[in-house]
C-alpha cells in the first residue's frame, strides 16, 4: 500500500479549504478519514511477519 497516499489526501484537502472549494474540501476529508480507518483496521487485525 502506499503510504504516502494519507498524507497527499490531508495537504490537498488543506490547500482547497484555503481556496475555498468547500464540496471538494468535505470530499477529500472524508477519503481522508476513510483510508485512514481502512489502514488502521488493515494494520489492527494482521499479524506482523517480523524477523530479528
């Protein structure tokens, strides 16, 4: 998964509040809060294949 993808979606839906595109805006923090969620549940129920 790309982890950068969270990240990218919080600085657009920053730079559009600032300009004032308010569907737009709500839009990409939704997708925001979606894929944040969707990361934590992916990442919660995993296990984790470490190696040491």
């Amino acid at each position: 998964m790309y982890m950068f993808l969270p990240f990218l979606l919080a600085l657009f839906a920053v730079i559009t509040t600032l300009y004032g595109k308010y569907k737009t805006s709500y839009t990409l923090w939704v997708l925001l809060s979606v894929t944040t969620v969707a990361w934590f549940i992916h990442h919660a129920t995993d296990s984790l294949n470490l190696s040491f």
